[in-house]
C-alpha cells in the first residue's frame, strides 16, 4: 500500500517508517523542514515538505500522494518540558493535534484514502478516580490541572474527530511513556541524564501508575494498524503498568545511579508544581489487551522491568 506518514523524522517516524518499507508499504513521509527530507529517503521514504499548520500545503501533500494510509505522528516537543508549566511546552502539539489533525483528516478524506491512523497519549489524561489501570472505556479526566487543561482537551479532540470521521477508518493509538532510541529515556536523552544526577525525585507517596512503551513497540502497533483492525481508539502499552515508586528506583539502579530522593507532596508543589506532583502521586496507567485481542500485537518488551536495562545497555 502507499503510506503517508506525517512526522516521520520525529522519535517514532524514524522508526516507524523504516519498518512500514520492510512489509512491503510504498511510504512519503512529511517533515516540516526541506533540511530533514534527506533523513525521510534514508529511511527509505519519499520525502514531502509541508508545514502541518498550513491546510493548503498539507492538502496538496497528501493528495500529491495519493496514499491508501494516511499515519499522523505529529508532535513538537523536541525542545523539553518545562514541568511547572507544561502548558507552554505542549503550545504547539495541541495546535498540531487540533489543527493538523483536521488538516490531515480533511485531506486523507479528499484523497480517497480508507484508514487514518492518528496518535494520542494513555496516562496522565485519565480520569484519576477509580481502578489504577484503565481502558479504553474508561473516561478522560474531567477536571485536569490547569496547566494541562489544554494538552488534554487537544487529545480528547482527536480521540473524538477520527473515530468518528465519516468515509474513512480512524483509529486512534494512545501510546504509553516512550523509552528506548531516540526518546527522552535513552542515553543521552534529558530525562534519563535526570535521573542519573538525583534530579528526578519520587514526590509524596509515588503511587502515580505509569505505563511504558519501547518505542520499537510502538512503532510495531502502528505499522498493525496501518494494516488491520477496526475503527477506534487503542492502548499501546506494554503489559505492566506500575506505581513511579517502583519504576523510578528501577531506572536509577540499571543506570548505576544513586536512589532517587523523596520529597514531601507540599515540597514538591512549591518546587516542581501541581501538574508534577499530580504525575507522581494521582495518574492512572493503561491496559493494553484491547490491542493485544483486537490489533492482534504484542510488544517485544512486555515489562519495562527488563525494557530499560536494554535501552541503556
């Protein structure tokens, strides 16, 4: 099939379409920068340029195209995340999942393409009331933070807008915290060197549940569903979620680093703000056995438990 994936130079394009081109997929990829489109041929694709943010340019892609597929992994978030306000730093992913993802659904659309694969994110947008894992029935938190008021409302928008598009498939792959190449937690990456200085602390009791992905995974989940699978959304997690007071140490004890500190929940409001201790203390993790049942996928590192040791090696 012809697969266009918008975002392929992003962390999970530059392994997504590598893996597209060996089953056989003819792939463009759309990188906003004409500096990134000699990445897009050596990953085996061919290169597009066009800003996400401008409909007429994404429409002439696309439809310059003529893809059966249309992937949207469109992000922003290279330059890191200010913690305290995460609201700045995800400005311009809420444009692109808001924005792009109405310019890329109008356009997959007017192409005649059948499926749009989009990407969404399973953690911290859950509601943070009842079970600590949840699915895909379960709701989006009602009444977020403020400071990431906006990220979930731009997520809730395209876990609403493809399902429901009319004339093509749409489904929506909420993918976990992201480690291996490429990502903040690999070596190098800002988190993980955090981690390694004592400078990422469990905040209160640390029972926040996080769940994981190898990006590899990920990118495996996406190439399935480029291929099968029914209309809607999907967990893409690996197969255990856990409390940050049992991931974190685990991270800091594969890198050979000291055990993270611990700051009190009222310390770690006036220090990191309420979007951090409410990531630590309150957020829900994800199943993932809709995927497994439905997409018919299962990740190569069902635990991050022997993940991250792999991913650091």
């Amino acid at each position: 099939m012809r697969v266009f994936v918008a975002g392929a130079t992003g962390a999970l394009g530059r392994r997504l379409v590598p893996k597209l081109v060996e089953r056989g997929h003819e792939v463009v990829g759309m990188t906003r920068s004409s500096s990134k489109a000699r990445l897009v041929r050596e990953l085996g694709a061919e290169p597009v340029v066009a800003d996400a943010l401008e409909r007429d340019a994404v429409m002439r892609a696309v439809l310059g195209a003529e893809p059966e597929v249309v992937v949207h992994e469109l992000t922003s978030l290279s330059g890191g995340i200010d913690l305290r306000r995460p609201d700045r730093a995800f400005e311009a992913t809420n444009r692109l999942r808001v924005e792009g993802t109405d310019h890329l659904l109008a356009a997959a659309v007017a192409a005649g393409a059948r499926r749009l694969v989009a990407q969404s994110y399973a953690g911290w947008p859950f509601e943070r009331r009842g079970g600590w894992v949840k699915t895909e029935d379960d709701p989006l938190d009602p009444d977020p933070p403020k400071v990431v008021r906006e990220a979930i409302e731009a997520i809730r928008h395209v876990e609403t807008v493809v399902p429901a598009a009319q004339g093509i498939e749409g489904l929506v792959l909420r993918y976990g915290g992201f480690y291996g190449p490429g990502t903040s937690l690999a070596p190098g990456g800002e988190h993980l060197e955090l981690v390694r200085r004592r400078k990422f602390p469990i905040v209160g009791d640390g029972a926040g549940v996080w769940s994981m992905i190898h990006i590899d995974d990920a990118a495996e989940a996406t190439a399935i569903a480029v291929e099968r699978g029914a209309p809607g959304i999907y967990n893409i997690v690996d197969d255990d979620p856990a409390p940050v007071r049992e991931w974190l140490p685990r991270l800091a004890e594969v890198l050979g680093a000291k055990p993270p500190r611990r700051l009190p929940t009222w310390l770690g409001r006036i220090v990191a703000g309420e979007a951090v201790v409410t990531m630590m203390t309150e957020i829900r993790g994800a199943s993932n056995q809709k995927a497994k049942r439905e997409l018919g996928w299962h990740p190569r590192h069902p635990s991050w438990r022997e993940g991250f040791a792999e991913a650091v090696a």
